[in-house]
C-alpha cells in the first residue's frame, strides 16, 4: 500500500532539491519532445548503399503494413523486368484473401477447442475471441497468400473504403467469430455450420472489398513509350511470370533473443501463427545481435532491400527514427536506457509495424544511418522515406526477412535441425 508517510518523504527530498523547481517551471510548459533534439534528429538523405526504388504505398488507415512491405520488396521485381517507370500491386487483392484465410482458420481452431474440452476460461479460447479479427501479420504468412492465389495490377482490383479503413470489418468479422462459438455450443452439426459461417464471412468480405478477378488483361508502356498486353492471366500466372520469386522456400525470418528459455542459434516455430489452414506455424531464426545487423548489411551490399518488423514506441522526428526514450530520462536525471533483449524480454514492443531498408550509410565501418522505405504514403519523411539510426534499429528493430543465400554455412546449417515449437505464451519476438 502506497502510505501518505511515504508520499511525504518523496515530497520533501523533491522540495530539497532547487533544480527540481527550476524544472518544474520549464516542463510544465513546453512539450518534452522539444527538449531531447539536437543535429542527429535532422540527418541528410545521403547514402553510400542506396537501393534503387520508387515511389512509396500508403496502407491509409488499416493494419496491412505486412502485407505493404511485402509488395514493395516484390513490385522492384516486375519494374525492372518490364522496363516501367512505377508500378503499383493490389493490397486489396492480398487483403481479401488475408481475411477470408484468417476467419477460416480461426473457426477451425474454435472447432479443435471445442473437441478438446476448452471452454471460456481456458486462456485459449478467451484469448482467440477476445483478439477476434485484427489486420496484423508477417512476412511468411504474405508468402503463403501469394503462393496460394498469386497477386495482380491495382488497376485490376483496386481498394475500397473498407480495404484502407479496416476498423469496421474487423468488428463486424470478429462479432460473427463469437457467434460462431456460441452455436458451436449448441449444434452438433460442425462442418454444416462452419460453412454456414464461412458463406456469412464470404458474402461481407466481398461485398466490402469487391470479388478479386479470376483472369485479367495485364497492360503496361514501357519507359520507351512501347504499349504491352498479355491477355487473360490469372493472377498466379502473373506473379509467376511476371515477379517468380519463391518467397516461401528462399526466404527466413530472422530474430535475436536470448533468455532462459528461449536460446541463440536455434530456429523455433511459433504456435498458431499461421493464418492459412494447411499451412505449417512459422519458423524463425534465432542468432546473435552481431549475426543479426550483419546479415542486413550482407543483403543490402547484393542491391536487396531487407523487410523488416520494428516497435513504434519509440519517436519519430522529422522522418527520423531515432530512440529518444531514453533522452527523455536525461531531462529527469532518470535511467530509462534499455538494449533489445530487455525491451522484447519486459514486453516492450508494442505497436509493431513493418518496413523495408533500402539503403545505409557506412563511414570508416561504422554504421551512421538507414534509409527507410515507409508505407504511409508520400507526405511524411522525405517523400515517404525515413532515416532510421544505428542506435534505433539495434534497440527497436526485432525481426528481419533474410534471403537464405546470405546465410552462412553454419546459419544454413541450423536450418537443417529440428526446430523448437515454442507456444505463444512464452513467444517474445
């Protein structure tokens, strides 16, 4: 119990102190975030390793930054293989499927729940229906969605209010999950009513995000001004012809963490985190900080940008991202520093969000700065790109998409061993 002796001990000791009233008199004017920048908050553009990209995508109001990251690190692939200027891919079309997907496998685990003899209390079933429908996801469930349907041209499935304002749909999905649980108390008839429940899901997704095409016109001029069609492609024809990267099979995903549980050079599957029926949980590699920043450099030094997943409780300055958190303890005169592993270990990140690094800048072989492809559109950064410090992405930045041909012998080597189902509860990357 917090005792008024206390408060007053506290109270005194601050009152001894002159420059706590001197502070006083400044911090309750001004916001704190004035007070923590200096020159390192307005970093130049400049970049010794600068991946050529265009121009920015903006996710506008919704959760799909995963599924955005995904598209700009593939889009790069069809702009240089059909000589365009730009080219936009449909986050509509990704999402569709990303919603149809997740509310099917989710009624699948209700079903297993349920056969299971969980009920409400169990921290399963509480859990699922509580989260309901969210936007959130990571690369390898985007590669399971494009293996699965392929993608196709904004132009041939473009948004909808729905698509890029998502806040509706996801109550609206989620409210129909839970009644799904509750006649699945009462009925014994389960496969007739999940599909009930999956015709109910299919007819509001569709209505709100348009039915995505079976086959389309793909056309395009090239930066010769030469005019291009290729008729009736379905859009797994497209993604193969067109883009043709195996990202279920060339691709990891990469973490650093350590604790008592959770150990360096292993890769673990993560419990009920894929959002396809049919699908395997994902697997991640756990290697240590230095492995882990040198395998992005590794990637950006063969011209490949790096996908990657970051917290965003840190700020963001002027198109910066920079961890002023701990300025923020300089102005108390307080400790507020942390490194990754405390920060993910005391559930620190939160509010996470997906980008690519396209570029860095490396002086006297230290690295100063990256550059940071966003997709909130082009009006924040420059353009839409960030910079991100050294400092930030060491803290900050907990997972990252590593093509396995920059592994070394000994990462592909762990690849190979079984890998450590950890159940979501003790996940914390």
């Amino acid at each position: 119990m917090l005792k008024k002796e206390n408060i007053d001990i506290y109270k005194e000791n601050y009152k001894n102190n002159e420059h706590n009233k001197i502070m006083q008199r400044i911090l309750n004017k001004v916001q704190l975030v004035d007070l923590i920048q200096d020159s390192d908050t307005q970093m130049n553009q400049e970049f010794n390793i600068n991946i050529k990209t265009h121009k920015v995508t903006d996710q506008q109001n919704s959760g799909r930054c995963w599924a955005f990251a995904g598209i700009n690190l593939i889009k790069e692939k069809i702009i240089q293989k059909c000589e365009l200027n730009d080219v936009e891919l449909s986050g509509n079309f990704i999402s569709y499927y990303d919603k149809l997907e997740r509310f099917n496998i989710l009624l699948e685990r209700l079903i297993t729940y349920q056969k299971n003899k969980k009920n409400l209390y169990d921290l399963y079933v509480s859990s699922l229906l509580e989260n309901g429908i969210k936007d959130g996801g990571v690369f390898t469930q985007f590669a399971n969605l494009v293996n699965k349907y392929g993608i196709v041209p904004q132009d041939a499935f473009p948004e909808t209010f729905a698509s890029s304002h998502t806040y509706e749909i996801n109550q609206i999905l989620s409210r129909l999950l839970r009644k799904f649980y509750l006649d699945l108390q009462i009925r014994n008839d389960v496969n007739e009513l999940k599909n009930e429940y999956m015709e109910k899901a299919y007819k509001i997704i569709t209505n709100v995000y348009g039915m995505p095409p079976e086959n389309f016109n793909f056309e395009y001029t090239d930066k010769n001004g030469q005019y291009h069609i290729d008729k009736n492609i379905t859009p797994k024809e497209f993604y193969n012809k067109y883009i043709g990267i195996d990202l279920k099979n060339e691709y990891i995903e990469v973490v650093s963490y350590n604790d008592e549980k959770i150990k360096l050079n292993k890769l673990y599957q993560e419990e009920e985190s894929s959002k396809i029926s049919g699908e395997s949980d994902n697997l991640v590699l756990n290697l240590p900080s230095k492995e882990f920043q040198n395998l992005i450099i590794k990637q950006l030094k063969t011209n490949e940008p790096v996908c990657f997943y970051c917290s965003t409780t840190s700020k963001r300055v002027d198109g910066i991202w920079i961890d002023l958190l701990e300025r923020y303890g300089e102005i108390f005169d307080i400790d507020l520093k942390l490194d990754r592993t405390s920060i993910l270990k005391t559930n620190g990140i939160t509010n996470c969000h997906a980008m690519l690094i396209t570029g860095a800048n490396i002086i006297d072989n230290k690295i100063t700065k990256y550059k940071i492809e966003n997709s909130w559109g082009n009006k924040y950064g420059k353009d839409g790109y960030y910079i991100a410090t050294d400092d930030w992405l060491k803290k900050y930045v907990y997972r990252i998409i590593i093509n396995k041909n920059n592994l070394t012998k000994k990462q592909l080597e762990i690849l190979n061993q079984d890998c450590t189902k950890i159940i979501k509860w003790d996940n914390k990357f």
